[in-house]
C-alpha cells in the first residue's frame, strides 16, 4: 500500500502530465490533492504555474512564496517568481530572484535563470551583461539552443 508521499508525488505527477496536456483545472485539482497528502516544495510550484496560465500572476507568486518556505534550497519557485515579475513589469525585482536561482542547490535545469536574464538584460539594450548571462547559460548547459541564439543575434548587435 502506498503511503502519503508517494501518493502525494504520484498527484503531482499527474497534475504534471495534465498540464503539459493543456488541462490546467485537472492541473490545478491534482496539485491541490497532493499538497493535501503532503506539502511539497514542487506541488506549491506548479500549482503557481498553473495559476500563472490562468493568468493569475499574484497567486501564482504566492505558491511560488510557499514552495520556498517548504524548501529553500528548491530552485524552480525563485526563477519562476523572477518571470512572473517580468510578466508584470517589475525587471528590477525579478534580477534579484533570477540570482536566488542561481544559487539555489536543488535546481535542474540549472541554465533557465540565466537565460531569463539574459533576455531582461536584452530587453533594456545592457548588450554586454546580456551576452554574460547567455554564456553563463551555456556554462551549465553548454548546446542550449536558446542560449546559442540569443548569442549569435547579439553578436551582430555589438559588432
């Protein structure tokens, strides 16, 4: 018989296939479900994604908030909160959770953060710090075709 951790991982399974399917209620529903079993630093994180393609962007960062009281170490909840601020604006504020993200120990994939600010860094025209971050990217994931993109359009940009 199954205990209370492995039904909760086997709901948030689900609720990750779910999601990825397009069916973010039955998401949603399945989240919830194992965070009833048993709160997870994943389950609080992808119950806000969820929410985020709802376009609850608020909500979405307060799961991400709980998700790193439950575990500190868990990186994905820092790098999401960075991208929900971007979402709303907030470039400041989310440079500095791209960077809790870095550092995070419990991280895969570990590259996101830094081609996320690479793009913010873009985005406002800091060419340089761009191309820095893009290349951090390929440090932890060195064939990342988005970072290699993003490099190879800049490149023409500063040259």
């Amino acid at each position: 018989m199954p205990d209370q951790r492995e039904k909760a991982l086997g709901c948030w399974e689900e609720g990750t296939s779910k999601l990825l399917m397009g069916d973010v209620d039955e998401a949603i529903r399945l989240f919830t479900r194992s965070l009833e079993l048993e709160p997870t630093a994943e389950a609080y994180t992808f119950r806000g994604w969820a929410y985020s393609f709802q376009g609850r962007i608020d909500e979405a960062i307060e799961e991400c908030r709980k998700a790193i009281a439950t575990d500190p170490a868990f990186g994905n909840p820092y790098n999401d909160i960075g991208c929900y601020l971007m979402q709303k604006g907030e470039l400041e504020e989310a440079v500095l959770w791209f960077e809790q993200a870095k550092k995070a120990p419990r991280y895969e994939p570990r590259h996101y953060p830094y081609l996320n600010l690479g793009r913010l860094h873009a985005a406002r025209g800091d060419l340089a710090e761009a191309i820095e971050q893009f290349q951090g990217a390929l440090g932890e994931s060195p064939e990342d075709p988005i970072a290699l993109k993003f490099l190879e359009a800049l490149k023409y940009k500063v040259n």
